[in-house]
C-alpha cells in the first residue's frame, strides 16, 4: 500500500485531499489528489465498493476555525508509474507492505480502511 507522510501533520495518511470547484463525486476527487500526490497512473479498483470506507472524526478547534467533524471518503485504487512526490504535501512518499504497515503509528479509522483494502488486494474482493 502506498502511504504519504504529510509534512503540515507529521503523520503517515492515505494520498488524498479536499474536492475542487466542479468535482461533483469522491471518485472524482480521490483520483485528482491521487494523481497529484503521487505521480502515478491511478484507477479505482474494479471489485472494492465505492466508496471503501468512511471515516468521520473531530477535528479541534483552533484559531479562526471552531472543532467540526471531518468526514474522509476512502477509496481503493491500483497504480502504475515512477513516485513524483508532491513535494509540497509529502515529506516521504512510500510503498509498505502490511508487515511493515503494522509498526507505523497509524489512526484507527485508517487501520480500519486498510484492513478492508486488504482482501481486495489478494482476492480481488472480500
């Protein structure tokens, strides 16, 4: 699995991001960040549901915005291409395979979606 460590969180997260004027879908979104972040040629997976996960958590208050609840759509994609980090967003871009996965200091809901993803990466569905 491919994971970004985000540079302004200090913390390993999916490729992903906020939807832009026009896009009307998760799909949409969660490919263009893919897309962006990465470099590579993505495409969603042809068996995983649509989305695979959702995530849904607080957010804290800080200045200028109140705590709100922040909702994740999770989608799972196959790739193919050579890593262009987005250097801005990414302080390491990298492939883990999911011994390695196990050791990172990931949240919850994002152990959750990889477990999900996992089925789908060997069986081609769950």
């Amino acid at each position: 699995m491919l994971l970004l460590h985000h540079r302004k969180l200090q913390r390993w997260l999916q490729p992903g991001g906020h939807a832009d004027p026009g896009e009307t879908t998760g799909e949409q979104v969660a490919l263009r960040e893919a897309r962006e972040e990465t470099g590579l040629a993505v495409a969603l997976h042809p068996s995983a549901p649509r989305p695979l996960d959702l995530d849904v958590h607080v957010i804290p208050a800080r200045p200028g915005e109140p705590a709100h609840e922040h909702h994740d759509l999770r989608y799972l994609a196959v790739a193919e291409g050579t890593l262009r980090p987005a250097q801005e967003e990414a302080a390491d871009l990298r492939w883990f395979d999911w011994d390695a996965m196990a050791a990172l200091d990931l949240d919850p809901g994002l152990r959750r979606g990889l477990a999900k993803a996992r089925g789908y990466a060997y069986h081609g569905r769950r």
